[in-house]
C-alpha cells in the first residue's frame, strides 16, 4: 500500500499566517500526482509535509495504512529530489548516492549493486566518481533522481525538480521522469510545479491549489482531478484561468434564459451565445462571466457557422505569428482583450473586423461567485 | 594642408584619450600605494636598514655594523626563548580557540532567536580594547586580591592559588588563556557565517536518508567550513605571531623573560634598552619568520582553500 491520505491539513507559520487550509485527499497507490498552483499557495509546503520536514497545524497525514505526523522522515519510505538538487558537494555521486543506505546499514554489496543499478536506469554510470561540482545541471539533477531511486521508496517527492533546467533539458528530464514512474509502478509519486505544461504532461492527478484570499475563502484545494479533466471541466474562475495558455477568455454577459440545449447568455455587446449548463437556479438577467479558450475561437469562415449563431464579431487590435499559429487579439466588450489561437498565419492583420465561432461544447459559463455552472 | 591638419589634430585627440585611458588606473590606484609605500613597504625596508646600524636611535651616533646585529641575534637565547612563546601561543591559541569557538558556534546556530542575547554576550570580550582586558585580567590573577584565588579558595582548592602571572611556570599559561579569551568570539562568528551558509536543503536531503544531526555535522557541515577553519587557523597563527599588547600589559615579557614574545622582545630592545638597531633586527627577525611560517601554512593547507 502505497497510497497517501490527507485528512483536515492545516498550516500556519504564526497565528495569523496560514498557508495550508483544509486540505483533504487521496493519492491513490502507484499513481502520479502534481501539486499545482501560484506562487504562496503552499504546494511545496504541502510535500514537505508529506516528507516530514515540516508539521501540520492539524489534520493527519497517512501513508499506506500508517499515520505518519510522528514519524521521522527518514522513517517514511520516501525520498526527495529537492529543486537545487541537494547534492553532498563534498562526496562523489557515488557515495552521494550510497548515503542514505549507508545511514540504514544496509550490507556493501547490495549497496554497490544497488547504486550500479541506479546509475544504469539514469545512464549515469561514468559520473559515478566525479564530485558534484564536476557536473552539469542536467547531471545533477539525474544523481539525486538516483539518490532517491536507490532507497527504493514507497514515495517519491519531487519540489520543482526541472526549475533549474534550460528549456530544452527540461523538456528532456520531463519523460525521464514519466519513463521513471512507469518502470516503478509500485510507487506513488507527488510532483510540485508552477509549471502547467509540466502538470499536463506528467500528471495522472493534479491538485490545483488557490493562493491568499481564495485560499482563505474556499479552502487550499480549489480542484483535484484528471488533468483534462480540470482542463475542460474547471470547477470556477481560478481553475479556467490558470490552466492554459493564453488563459482563457472570460467575458462578462447577464443570463437570458434556460432553453432545452442549455443557458442562454446576452453579451454587452448584443451577441447572444447559448452555453450547454444547466442555469436553472440562475435568475433572469444575473450577471454570469461566459469562459471560452482561444483554441477553441474558430475563425467563422474556416469553421463554416452561419454568422449569427455562436459568434463574436470584433475588431482585430493584434496579432501575434508564431509560424504554426498565431495569436489574433480582438477589442470590445472586455476589458483584457480577447484573444483567439488561429493555425497558421490566420490572415487576419490589425483593425480589421473579425468573426469568430464560440462552439457550445467549449464554452464555459460562471456565476457571480465564480463558479462554474454543471454542463448537461 | 587643412585635410592634413585636421588629420594631425585628430591624431592628437586620440593620442591624449589613449595616455589618460593609461593614466586612469594609476591615478586610482596612487593614494593606496602611497599609503602602503609611507606606512609599510618604507617601514619594512627602513627596519632592515636600521638592523645593520649600531644606534641608540637618540642622536647622530649610529655607526653602520654589517651583519653583527644579526649574528647576535642568531646566539641570542633570549629571542628565541620569546619566539618559542610565540609559537607555543600559535599553537595553542589554535587548539584552544578553534574547538570552543566551533562549538559556541555550533550551538548558537541551532539555538535559533532565542540565542542573540548570548551571542551579544559571546562578542563582548572583543568590543574591549587588549589594554583594558589586560589591566582586569591582571586583577583577576592577583596574588593577594585576584578572585581567582579567592574562588579557588571558596571551593576548597586553596592549595593551587598561585601567583598566576609572577611565577615562571604559569604566566604564559595564565596569558595564553586570556588571549584565547579575548579571539574566541571571533573565530565563532567567523564559524557562524560558514554555518549560516551551509544550505539548508542538504540538511534536509540527509535527514531523509536517515542522518542523525551528528553525522550532518561531521560528514556535511565541518566540510562546508573547511575553508573557514583554514582561514581562521591562518589568522590565529599570524596573530599569535605578532601578538603584543595583551602580553605587555599584563607581564610585560616576565618574569624572567617566560611569557617574553617576539614583539615584546623587540619594544625592550629599542625602547627600554634604546637598542634601536638590534630591536629592528628582531623586528625584521619577527617579519621574516611570520612570512615563513604563514607562507608554509598556506602552501599545506591549499587544498582546504574555500571554492569561490
């Protein structure tokens, strides 16, 4: 059993300090969660807890079928890899490496063969003299993966382990971290980003966590879940708007009435869009916030809608190429711009008028607290 | 005639921008160098001009002796008595100093917020000026009066009152514990910095592999010093090389020349005796052997060197 259960997590540094408030969940066996959010929104809090580097106000923290707050980390079956690496810098990466099961005595062989195993998995095995100075970021960062391998951990915890990277190694060390966790299934793995491409592409779960007020008001979790599920499922505003990139369009809009393919909504701008959520409880003419993604802001003449229907005409204030796609902001009835992901080039330049397709399935509608109205 | 001028004069131009772009640095540099050149290289070559001298250093009697100051400093039983103190002090000025002042540290750093008012406390005796500490530890010591011997009289221990600083076989002793004193705070807040340094996420990485506080201490944080210890060691020879005023207050090099050091040696010889020839013998004596012995340590210890 290798699940990990938080059951009423609090924490606070001082009395009017909180960062972790009610935090209640389920990491189940061998699966791979993210911790994801802004910044303060106690995601690395949250693992350190689970380490035992730090204690929780209240609440209980289990692993397998045993309470741990009283447990020493090195008693945890978990191990670390820490955002700068943590590596002893005066031992080689082979006793970097041999360490922790020197410190649990295990016999020499079995440590030679272990950490020789390591090293063959990360492809590290001509560093295994070298000192950590002596290595590049890339290599470090795989000889505390393989410190943590070693110990054979029911947990592993990673805090931010690819922040240090360039771009493109950490594209790299991101599937051998996935390559890691499918060739130990056993494990659980708890993953803490700020990065959502990260979350998306790792993640069997991911725990979005709210940061200050909403923290305070709601509670830390503000979405656990799939990661497409909280990609087109948000629970509220937060989740819509931290998932994704550009974030998505939120347009103010008041509700116009429930038909039998969903919630009617009227844009100050006159348009009228119908969005496939149940707004039953909603009153007429109550202030919504309609939420819809560039990508899925079809321009009206590539999609084929009938102009009309679904559809938002603006003037083009932007655009932005990126050779397989391009960026087109769109002015009026907002006070961010709209902004809309069109393959290509698009065609589309500055000032001109533009209509683009909001299709229903992809849109999202709001309430005035925020959140997200249940699709049919 | 105008194209060649205005060429000559643009010559000129690029020619003064280029001997004030030379200038610059010397003109930065100039006040340190003169500063250094008045205050020490001339001090230093002057002090070894004076050694060839026979003169009372008074009047215009000097009277130019070769090397005789030299060969009777290298017979002369009385310096290398006071540079065997010396080194006896470096020696234990390093044994001493650089445990407790580890240690102090050590537990001041993990002693948290609550630990300020005793490091305050810790750095005092080094906010007191040498002459100061030496006049109250010379109190201290008293035969008749130092609480010292009061105290060992209150515990029953009467028997090994001594007369600290008058008896030849203890005032050094009585000195050099002063004078570790008087460095311990320094050398711990030199130790503290290294402490404060050392990241705290290895402390955690080995606390996860199972390290008890100790072996992060012996197998993680003591190599982190390493280059503060050797630095610090370095420092503490030197210092005790050189030592002065402490000693000269409290003993004055006595009695019977015990806790005699090189540079009290060399005050006698030129301001009591008005040996000023033979006192820059010694004072130049002392410059060599520091240089020596402070060049050895620092070749053997390299491989401690700090990594930038």
């Amino acid at each position: 059993m290798t699940s990990i259960t938080l059951s009423g997590v609090n924490k606070s540094f001082g009395a009017n300090f909180p960062v972790i408030s009610g935090v209640d969940l389920k990491i189940d066996d061998g699966e791979f969660c993210v911790f994801l959010g802004p910044s303060g929104c106690g995601k690395s809090t949250l693992l350190r807890m689970v380490a035992g580097l730090e204690t929780a106000y209240s609440g209980e923290i289990r692993i397998g079928d045993r309470v741990v707050d009283k447990v020493e980390p090195a008693d945890r079956e978990v191990a670390m890899v820490f955002q700068n690496y943590a590596l002893y810098p005066h031992m080689s990466v082979y006793d970097n490496m041999a360490f922790g099961l020197r410190q649990a005595k295990t016999p020499k062989d079995e440590i030679d063969r272990r950490v020789r195993e390591a090293a063959r998995i990360l492809q590290i095995e001509p560093l295994l003299d070298r000192m950590p100075k002596a290595l590049s970021g890339g290599q470090r960062q795989r000889v505390a993966i393989g410190r943590a391998i070693v110990r054979q951990p029911k947990v592993f915890l990673f805090d931010e382990p690819l922040s240090n990277l360039d771009a493109a190694l950490r594209v790299h060390m991101r599937s051998e971290i996935a390559t890691l966790h499918r060739n130990f299934p056993a494990a659980s793995m708890i993953y803490v980003t700020h990065d959502q491409t990260e979350a998306m592409a790792l993640a069997d779960k991911i725990v979005l966590l709210h940061a200050g007020k909403d923290m305070l008001k709601h509670g830390s979790i503000a979405q656990v879940g799939k990661p497409l599920d909280l990609y087109h499922r948000p629970r509220n505003l937060f989740v819509a708007g931290f998932l994704g990139s550009p974030t998505m369009n939120f347009i103010e809009a008041s509700f116009a009435g429930q038909q039998a393919d969903g919630a009617r909504v009227a844009l100050k701008s006159g348009e009228e869009i119908v969005v496939p959520v149940d707004g039953s409880t909603l009153a007429a003419g109550a202030a919504v916030t309609l939420g819809v993604r560039p990508e899925h802001l079809a321009p009206v003449a590539a999609s084929g809608a009938a102009l009309g229907a679904q559809t938002l005409t603006r003037r083009v204030s932007a655009v932005e190429h990126f050779g397989e796609y391009s960026f087109v902001y769109l002015d009026g009835g907002t006070p961010a711009p709209l902004i809309a992901k069109v393959a290509g080039d698009g065609g589309f330049k500055a000032g001109d008028s533009a209509s683009f397709a909001a299709p229903a399935d992809c849109c999202h509608l709001f309430d005035a607290d925020g959140i997200a109205l249940s699709h049919l | 005639m105008t194209d060649i001028s205005t060429r000559s004069a643009g010559g000129g131009a690029a020619g003064a921008a280029l001997s004030l772009k030379k200038l610059a640095p010397a003109v930065f540099l100039a006040p340190a160098v003169l500063l250094l050149a008045v205050y020490l290289i001339y001090p230093l070559i002057d002090s070894f001009r004076l050694s060839l001298l026979d003169w009372n250093g008074l009047g215009a009697n000097a009277r130019f002796v070769g090397l005789d100051n030299w060969k009777k400093l290298a017979t002369d039983a009385l310096f290398w008595e006071a540079a065997w103190n010396n080194i006896l002090l470096a020696v234990f000025s390093v044994l001493i100093q650089m445990p407790i002042a580890l240690i102090l540290a050590v537990v001041l750093d993990n002693a948290g917020k609550g630990s300020r008012i005793l490091k305050i406390l810790y750095f005092l005796p080094l906010l007191m000026s040498s002459v100061a500490l030496g006049v109250l530890f010379k109190y201290f010591y008293d035969v008749n009066f130092g609480p010292l011997n009061a105290l060992l009289d209150y515990v029953g221990l009467g028997s090994l009152a001594q007369d600290w600083l008058g008896d030849t076989r203890f005032a050094l002793g009585a000195v050099i514990a002063v004078v570790c004193w008087q460095f311990i705070p320094f050398y711990m807040v030199l130790f503290m910095a290294g402490l404060a340094s050392f990241p705290a996420e290895i402390s955690e990485a080995a606390k996860l592999d199972g390290a008890s506080e100790t072996t992060i201490f012996w197998k993680m944080k003591l190599p982190h010093l390493k280059g503060t210890l050797r630095t610090a060691i370095v420092l503490s020879v030197i210092g005790a090389l050189r030592y002065f005023d402490l000693i000269y207050v409290m003993t004055g090099g006595g009695p019977e020349g015990a806790s005699e050091l090189m540079a009290t040696y060399m005050y006698r010889n030129v301001f009591s005796s008005f040996q000023l020839g033979y006192g820059s013998t010694v004072a130049s004596a002392m410059f060599i052997i520091v240089i020596l012995i402070a060049s050895v340590l620092l070749r053997f210890s390299k491989r401690y060197e700090t990594e930038v």
